[in-house]
C-alpha cells in the first residue's frame, strides 16, 4: 500500500490497538504519514492483562506491539487499519 496524505481534521479519532492480536509484525509504522505509531516491547503489567491466547502469541512473537505514541497527530486516514495483517487496530472516538 502506497503512502498518500490524510485530509482528516487530527484530534477526533485515534487507533486502538488490540494487544491480544498485535503481533508486532510493523507494518502499521511506515505507512503512517504522521508517524502516529510505533514497535516498542511490551511491559509486564500490559502483559500480565493479556488474554490466555495473547499471552502465548506474545510470547512466540518476542513481545514486540504497537502502541500509539502520538495520538494527536492522527489524522483518521485509516491506512494503519488496512495495512494490519491481524486486524488489530481499529480507530476510535477520541476521549
Ligand atoms: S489512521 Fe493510522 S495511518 Fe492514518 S494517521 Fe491515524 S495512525 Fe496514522
């Protein structure tokens, strides 16, 4: 998928990554054009609040997720929510 730029007003919707789907697999960072996402190892408190079945992915996946690292900057484009191969990430209203 072909980076393009996102005419969305940022601020209204932010993406919501499902760590129990999450497999660190990246592409979700790159296609981003506003750098809203990163990989980054997941901690033991986020872990520990995994699902039986995520926890075993996790585990054979290095722990490696994507997290949201500036939610302000999204722009809604939804270019994140195509590229996962797991379907991990959805946008939501923003609180
Ligand atoms: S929807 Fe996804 S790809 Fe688009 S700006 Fe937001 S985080 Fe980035």
């Amino acid at each position: 998928m072909k980076k393009q730029n996102c005419e969305e007003e940022s601020g209204k919707l932010v993406p919501l990554i499902d760590l129990n789907k999450c497999e660190g697999k990246t592409p979700c960072v790159p296609i981003c054009p506003y750098n809203v996402l990163e990989i980054r190892e997941i901690n033991d408190e986020q872990y520990a609040q995994l699902s039986f079945a995520g926890k075993i992915k996790t585990f054979f996946n290095g722990k490696k997720k994507a997290f949201v690292a500036k939610p302000d900057a999204c722009h809604a484009c939804g270019l994140c929510v195509s590229a996962c191969p797991e379907k991990a990430i959805k946008l939501v209203k923003k609180n």
